[in-house]
C-alpha cells in the first residue's frame, strides 16, 4: 500500500483547476494549476487503485491493487464496479431527488453531444468534458433530463460521447466563437422543436457559454506532444493552460507538452530540483515518439 502522498488527478471547480492529493493519514489537498505556475515531479515506482470516492467520503481500495500506466482509469476493476454501483452514468440513482440540466456541448465542427449534469454544479461537468462551449436546453428531475437525452440523441442524431483524441485536436487553432456558437444555435433550435421531450423539463432559452478564458486557450501552442508517463519519469515545465484533464506545459524553451490529468491519478509523485531536466517520453500528436525529450530547466 503507498503510504506518501498520492495524485488523485485533476479536479475542476468554479474557482478554476486543481490537482488533488490524498494521504492515509492526513486526507485530501488540492494544489492550483494558475498560468505559470511552475510544476516539477517524479513519477514513483508504481501506479495504484485510488479507490472510491463518493458523498465527499474516500474509500481506499482495500487492495492497493496496481494499475496500468497507460489506462485511462485509476480504479482496479472491483473499485470501478463500486464506483458505478450508485452511479447517474449507470443508471442507479433514479431515486436522486436534484434537478438536473440538460446540455449540448461543443468540442469541434460536427462534434456536439448531448448530455445531462446536476444543476448544483453550476457547470463544472462541462469544464471537466473539456467543452470549448455549451448551451443549456432545460432543466427538470432526473428522470426527465435521462428521457429528454435519450430523445434528443434519436432525433438530432447527436452522440454522448465520442473519442476524446478529437477533442485535443480541436483546441488549435481555436474555431472562433462565432462558429461555434451558430453550430451551437441550430441544434438548440432544432432541439426545441422535437416532439416527445418530458412536460416536467423546462426548456431554456438559447444563451451560450464558451470556455476560452478559463481553459487560457489562447496559450496553447501547435503540436504539443502527449507526455507517456511511466514508473521514475521526471515531468517540468510552468502550467501554459488546462483543458478537461489536459495539462498543457511550456518550457522557457518554447516546447509544449501536455499532460493528461486522467493518467496521474494513481502515482505518487516526489519534488525534483529547479534544474530538473524532462525525462518522460513525448508523443507527437500523429502517434510516433517525439524523440529526444526537451529539457525544461
């Protein structure tokens, strides 16, 4: 069982990103990821289950079982199932009395998805999607809102999900906000008008957001390679945007790379020296190795 202080991964709030540790012996922390903030770690030998966390309670995995480097998910395979025994994703929480809004989500031309997220979270679903921008069609109880997704993704032929490679694509260079807001616009339009959405789900009007100042995608560099993490890598560099679960990292040099938030969670990390050079592989964005890693410091 790891008995340091381990990444948990990323977590989004109103207030902006963070990433989250958490130690068996003095719970939960969360470290800002602002502009510019510079950022310098270890992996350590092996990644781990982080368990589950639920109602703002973390259950550790009663294992410490081992999790692939490469995997997307830092739950073993019995912390998952867990996971999604009360899940909304899963369909096992028709009992939850919150209302919920229903969404469409942008992330690149052709590419909206319908979606639903509880209303308290002001939109904080959307953040960790990564959504370039987003419209709220109505809001109702849950039952409702899982319906009027169900509904809208017959009729308007929009997906829930789709592969998350042509999300990071879509961040550069940045389609302006006028197209994605007309995108955004029609389908809305489109949405209001099909027939069977539930009575009980109160249909908003069109009002969309966009994300370009929080995520600081004017600051996200062309060909930023994809960071392999792995047992014993160093990763540096000062924080240049944060999209989703994407950490994206310039050197002083000019080099970018980014880091996906989902792939730390599970390893803890030690502090390295200001002088702390790149030592993790970096895939460029066609699949192949970038070659040399840059040194950051």
């Amino acid at each position: 069982m790891p008995v340091e202080w381990l990444c948990t991964g990323l977590r989004w709030s109103t207030a902006g990103p963070s990433v989250l540790w958490r130690h068996p012996l003095h719970g939960e922390r969360l470290s800002p990821l602002s502009p510019g903030r510079r950022l310098g770690f270890v992996l350590g030998d092996a990644r781990h289950c982080v368990g589950v966390r639920r109602g703002g309670r973390h259950t550790p995995c009663p294992t410490g079982a081992s999790v692939p480097p490469a995997a997307v998910s830092a739950q073993c395979a019995d912390c998952a199932r867990l996971d999604r025994s009360r899940s909304v994703a899963a369909d096992t929480m028709a009992d939850d009395p919150r209302p919920y809004d229903v969404y469409l989500a942008w992330f690149a031309p052709g590419l909206v998805k319908a979606g639903i997220t509880a209303a308290e979270r002001g939109g904080v679903r959307l953040l960790e999607q990564a959504a370039l921008s987003y419209a709220l069609l109505g809001r109702g109880p849950l039952m409702a809102a899982r319906r009027a997704e169900a509904v809208l993704g017959a009729a308007l032929g929009v997906p829930d999900r789709f592969p998350y490679a042509a999300k990071r694509a879509a961040r550069c260079p940045l389609p302006p906000r006028s197209v994605r807001e007309d995108e955004l616009g029609a389908l809305h339009a489109r949405a209001c008008a099909v027939p069977g959405l539930p009575e009980s789900l109160t249909v908003r009007a069109f009002a969309p957001v966009h994300h370009d100042e929080v995520f600081h995608l004017e600051r996200i560099q062309p060909g930023a390679g994809a960071a392999v993490l792995s047992a014993r890598c160093v990763v540096a560099g000062r924080v240049a945007a944060v999209a989703g679960p994407d950490v994206y990292l310039t050197a002083e040099d000019g080099v970018s790379v980014v880091v996906d938030g989902r792939r730390l969670a599970g390893w803890e990390l030690g502090a390295v020296g200001d002088d702390a050079e790149m030592t993790v592989e970096v895939e460029r964005e066609d699949g192949r190795p970038g070659g040399e890693p840059p040194a950051l410091f």
